[in-house]
C-alpha cells in the first residue's frame, strides 16, 4: 500500500502507541523506533517524525488508538484490495 511520507508518520505513531503506550525515552530507551517498528529504510529524520508522532499521541487508549489509525486506513483508494500477479500464456 502506497500512502504519503504525513501519513505514514502518523500511522507509525499511533501503532507504537497501541502497542507500547505512552511516550517515554527512558522507558522505552533511544533505539525503540527502529527495534519495533522494523522499518528496513528508516533514516534519522523520519524516526523523528515518528517519536514526535508518538508523543502527540500520549494519554490515548490503545482502543481509542487503535478505531484512529483504521479510520485513517479506510480512507484509502487501495485499503483491503489484495492485488494477484497473473501469468498469461
């Protein structure tokens, strides 16, 4: 799924909200972004971006998190297709 660099940030930081809670460097350590998240090309800006993402996201419930970043999601044109590589012979 293609989605824009704004986006993107923001999906990221809801989904370490869901699942790690509220922001905190000393709780999570300096490295979290890239140890969750697992991103192959994330560079140092764009991991910025997401812990500034996290942090606005601070006092959330992961429900409340959770309903947020699936109503992001839906309104995508490519949300749900499964796209299929087909052969013609």
């Amino acid at each position: 799924m293609q989605v824009d660099e704004n986006l993107f940030v923001t999906l990221c930081g809801l989904i370490l909200q869901s699942d790690c809670g509220d922001y905190g460097a000393d709780r999570l350590g300096s490295n979290y972004v890239k140890q969750l998240l697992k991103l192959p090309n994330l560079n140092e800006q764009l991991e910025k971006r997401i812990k500034i993402k996290h942090e606005d996201c601070r006092c959330r419930q992961p429900a409340l998190v959770e309903y947020q970043l699936l109503d992001k999601v839906k309104q995508l044109s490519t949300y749900g297709q499964i796209k299929f590589h087909i052969k013609v012979s």
